[in-house]
C-alpha cells in the first residue's frame, strides 16, 4: 500500500512552488499582474492533491477504491437477492436507515457492509473479501465502519430491546392464557461458536459439544420478539447457573407480578418417563402441551442464526477484554435488529430457519430453579387442567 508521506511530500513540493514563483515576480516586478495566476495555480494543484488518498499509483496488494457496488450493482437486484446480500429486504433496510440516520454518518453504505458482515460466515465474511467487494480499505476502514454502526444500532436497545412493563405483560397473559397460564416468556440457553480458540483460559471456553464458545441466554414472547438476553458467559457454563445468576432469577419481583412465570428447560421439565405423577395420559399431555409452546425459544434463536448467519461461527479472537466486549456487542446488535424486524415489519421479512439450524441446547433434565418447589407443582397442575378435556376426549 503505497506510504501516505508520499502526499505530504507532493503538498510540500507544491508550497515551495508557489513561494519560489513569488519571490521571482517580486524580483521582476510582475507581482500585481502575475500573483494571482499562482495562487489559482496553488489552490488548485492542492485541491486536486486532497481529492485523492494517495499521490502514487496503486501498488500490489492494494485495493481499487469504487462505490461500483452500491451505486450500480445492488439497486438493480430483484428482492430476493437483496435479501441473501444484506439480510433484510428494501423495504426493512430503509426502516432500519430511518431509525438511525441521526447519526453523524455516510450511513447508507456503511449499513449495507455491516448487515453483509453480520449475515455471512466462514472465509466469505473475511475482512479482506469484504473490503474488495465494496472496495474500501481493509486496513481498518471495515472494522471502523461496523463499530460505528454497531453503537447507532445499540442506541436504539431501549426502545426495541426491553422486558414488557406489567401492563404488557397482563396483555401477554391474556391472550396466551388458553396456552399456559400466567406465562410471560421463554427461555433457553445457545452457543454461539468462535472460530478461533481464546488465548486466555481457552479451557473455560470449551463446551460440552467440543467447541469454542460463547453462551447466551434469550427470553422471547409468544411473537419470538426477544425480551431479555444474557452474553458474555464461556461454553462451559451450564445454563442452569447462567439463569440464577441473571437479574430474573435475583431480583424476580421486578420482573414479575402475580403468578407470572418463565417456561423453560431449567424451570419446568417434563415429566420423566419413570414419573409417578398423575396418570400416563396426563403426563403424555402435559409434555405435549409444555413443548409445545416452549418450542417458541428455539424458533426464536433459529430464526436469529438463520437470518444473522454469523452467529453460527464468530470469527472474533476474544483474548482481549475489547474483543470480548465487541463479541457481546455484536451478538447485542443481531438481537436488536431481529426485534426491530419482528416489531416493525411484523414479519414480513422472515427467514425460514431449518431444522437443523434450530436450538437444541437441551443438557439433560435437571431439577427445577425455582426457590419454591410448590410453585412450580402450581404451574404443572394449572397446565395438566387446560390438558383434561384432551384428555377426556
């Protein structure tokens, strides 16, 4: 990449130029008639100069800067391959802009590189491929770009991304009630795979499927809209130990009015198949039922994978605390972004997650979280009388 002294000696030619070609007017006594021509001359050798990054031609390795591809590429893709390019279709691109044009930013084409890098994986979301598709620098420029469109994303995080205040939630109950009673959300635990392996204490970052991982926990609503998320812990950590550590498990009566609950693996498990409890009819409906609906979570997290397909594998080394942070950060904005989607385009725009791409974070049955054991007896007693009249039928 050609040296950027090489401009600076080019503008310092170009001053001793004109000082040179004053001083001879001076000493010919032509300076009214000709000062003027060289000023013109200077000023407009040095906007010229500023125009361009560099003073030299491109060397070997270097990148041809275009907007080729913003400007006569992409608005001539049909919908669909827009779609595949940057996640979302024009019209939730354009919502998305809307929302955070206030920022101080040439924001159209720096969204379109940060919506590619958060929907691809593997080497073709490298930042080299990335900086040659839309021809910017790779020296920095994409990593610049992605964080300052990372924290505009991340200011709308209190607008989009927030637990339901107690009217929502009776709101949520009400209409859910038919489905399990008193229930408010969902939860699961997924890893989210690095690519490269941690250089400080890799070991707590290996999971129990083999890999290198983040953990995080996501709580949605009955439209898959994500209400509250946990990132940051290592693979390693169990699920369980993740949810009663989070501020739902610690400070429950901020969260929760009543009789509302959480539906989830390490809450409520289904029945065993060498349970005791009530008939085998009943136990084989209130698996059903249970499963039924908790099965939200893992669309929800499949939907978000399926979509933003770098959270399938995180090509982020995480041996720094600002590369961890900027991991968390980025996982933050895919969540923020699926509930945009989910909010305001209402699900116009939804991909269609795979069956193998679905969560299945389930590590075993374990007992309940719940502090209080009669609780819990509570919510399995009120879903197996919504599983009666099944039953009886």
């Amino acid at each position: 990449m050609p040296n950027k002294s090489e401009k600076h000696k080019l503008l310092d030619y170009l001053v001793e130029r004109a000082i040179l070609d004053i001083i001879i007017l001076e000493e010919t006594c032509e300076i009214e008639d000709k000062i003027g021509q060289v000023l013109d001359e200077f000023f407009m050798n040095y906007l010229v100069t500023m125009f361009f990054r560099y003073g030299v031609p491109f060397e070997r390795g270097s990148i041809p800067k275009s907007r080729d591809v913003m400007i006569n590429v992409l608005p001539n893709f049909d919908e669909n391959r827009f779609r595949q390019m940057v996640c979302v279709n024009w019209r939730t691109f354009n919502i998305i802009l809307n929302l955070i044009k206030d920022d101080d930013l040439p924001i159209k084409y720096q969204l379109t590189i940060t919506l590619f890098r958060l929907g691809y994986y593997g080497e073709g979301s490298s930042i080299r491929k990335v900086a040659t598709l839309f021809g910017v620098g790779d020296g920095g420029t994409v990593s610049n770009i992605t964080k300052r469109v990372f924290t505009a994303i991340c200011n709308l995080k209190q607008r989009f991304l927030h637990w339901p205040n107690s009217n929502e939630r009776q709101q949520i109950v009400s209409r859910t009630y038919s489905e399990l009673p008193h229930c408010v959300g969902y939860v699961d635990g997924t890893e989210i795979r690095l690519v490269e392996k941690p250089k400080i204490d890799s070991e707590a970052y290996f999971s129990r499927k083999h890999q290198y991982s983040f953990k995080m926990q996501a709580v949605c609503d009955y439209t898959t809209k994500i209400r509250h998320v946990i990132i940051g812990y290592p693979g390693s950590i169990h699920d369980s130990r993740i949810y009663t550590d989070c501020p739902l498990f610690t400070n429950a009566n901020q969260y929760f009015s009543g009789h509302e609950w959480i539906v989830g693996d390490t809450l409520i498990t289904p029945y065993r198949s060498t349970a005791k409890q009530g008939t085998p009819n009943e136990r084989k409906c209130f698996n059903e039922n249970l499963s039924k609906y908790r099965v939200r979570i893992e669309n929800c997290i499949a939907y978000l994978k399926e979509r933003f397909s770098s959270l399938k594998e995180l090509k982020i080394d995480v041996g720094s605390d600002a590369n961890n942070n900027f991991a968390c950060q980025w996982i933050s904005v895919c969540c923020i972004l699926h509930n945009i989607i989910r909010t305001i385009v209402d699900g116009e725009d939804d991909f269609t997650p795979n069956e193998e791409d679905k969560s299945n974070e389930d590590e075993g049955s374990v007992s309940s979280t719940y502090t209080n054991n009669t609780e819990a007896e509570m919510k399995r007693r009120a879903i197996l009388e919504l599983c009666k009249p099944t039953i009886n039928n």
